[in-house]
C-alpha cells in the first residue's frame, strides 16, 4: 500500500498564521507578512492550537493519494465529510488482467486460509471477465468484485479536518488498515507544516482515553511513540 502527499497549500503555517493575526491586528492584509517568519510563527501557531482556536487551520489543505488499500478501508474513508475524494471507477474501468487483494494479515498467517481466500476472489474475477466477454457491462459486472479489491484514491482535507481524522482513525481501536493509511497521512502532514501537527495523533495523545471501558490500554505505550515522533519532528 503507498500513501503519498501529492500537494498543499503554499507555504500552510504562513497560511494559518496570516489568518490568525488578520483576526487581532488593524493592520491591512499585504502588510501582515512582515510578521510571519521564523521561531515566532511557530510559537504563534502552536499556541493558538492549544487555545483551540481552529477555524484558522481550514485555510490549508493537503491532498494525499493512496494506493492498493481495500474498498473496505474506502468505505470508512469517506464518512469523513469535510473532505474531497476522486476514486477509480469500477465502472469506467474494466480489469482484464488480474484482480489485485488486500489480504489481512490474520488470514495470511493461516496458509490454507489465505489459499482458500485467493482461490475466491479468483473465482470472482474469472467469472467477472467471463461476463464482460459475454456483453454484460462492466459496470454490472462489478457486483461480484470482493471489498477486498484494492483501489487507488485521492483525498483532500484541510488541516483541521485531518486532526479529527487523526484523532479518530490514528486510535488503536480503529481498523488496522485505515489505521496504517492515518500512521502515514499523519507522518507526512508532520514532515509538510509541522506546527500544525505536532500534537496530532489519536484522542489519547493529548488527553485522556474517550473509548471508555472499550479502551486499548495501550495509553502510555501510544503517548510514548507518539513523544518520540514529536522529539523526531524537532531534530
């Protein structure tokens, strides 16, 4: 599976950090720029962050492409709602040549299990050509089509968007897949506009576990990874 940041907004935290003075300063929009530089906008932004102020964080935007993830983890994908998504089609595209999976790897520790699964969607996909050969549209076609079948997206939120997204999918009682996509997502939005998620991750990082008696009780073991990305983040 590959996540990869494709574009931002120029220049993000100078982004944000112009808003955020526009909302307390008299002074016109070209001459805040002056004073948007260095160790100060990150104090700036940082502090606004924790003050909750984040209507400003909607100014900047990220968009990340993905590949080989399952129409499982798609599917949780778009219930986030403030956000842009393109997905190939499964009914412009025709797959001629193979049907590519995504196998968990609690069945792949099972070979037998895993042998069975592949000869299914296998099947699938045989008799998924087989209709097309015989006139049914593809688009029709499709129905057969496992939501293990891998898929490619582009999805664009802006910042404030992906912290919610981190707090709720980065958690370790979220789906191992879309988990792994928000590790990622979160790792690169880091390295792009790092004032803006310094303090991201799941809900745990920053407070206290919302999951309830349903909690991980991995607490201290996430807040630990996360503190060493942070530390990383700072070099």
């Amino acid at each position: 599976m590959q996540v990869c940041l494709l574009s931002h907004t120029p220049d993000p935290e100078k982004a944000v950090a112009r808003a955020i003075r526009l909302c307390y300063s008299p002074r016109s929009i070209s001459e805040l720029d002056s004073s948007l530089a260095g160790k100060d906008l990150s104090i700036l932004l940082r502090k606004v962050i924790s003050l909750g102020h984040h209507s400003v964080l909607e100014h900047a935007s990220f968009t990340f492409g993905i590949e080989g993830g399952s129409r499982v983890m798609t599917h949780q994908l778009v219930r986030h709602r403030l956000a842009s998504y393109s997905q190939q089609s499964q009914r412009y595209v025709e797959f001629k040549d193979a049907l590519e999976v995504v196998v968990p790897e609690s069945i792949s520790r099972d070979r037998d299990l895993e042998r069975r699964y592949l000869e299914h969607c296998g099947d699938a996909f045989s008799l998924y050509r087989d209709m097309c050969a015989g006139g049914i549209p593809a688009e029709d076609a499709r129905y057969l089509f496992p939501a293990a079948a891998q898929t490619k997206i582009i999805v664009t939120m802006n910042a404030r968007e992906l912290r919610h997204f981190f707090r709720i999918r980065c958690c370790e009682r979220a789906q191992w897949e879309i988990r792994s996509i928000a590790e990622r997502m979160v790792s690169l939005a880091r390295d792009a506009a790092v004032s803006l998620f310094s303090d991201s991750g799941p809900s745990c990082v920053g407070g206290p576990c919302p999951e309830g008696d349903m909690t991980c009780g991995k607490i201290n073991e996430v807040r630990a990874r996360y503190k060493a990305m942070n530390l990383e983040d700072m070099g």
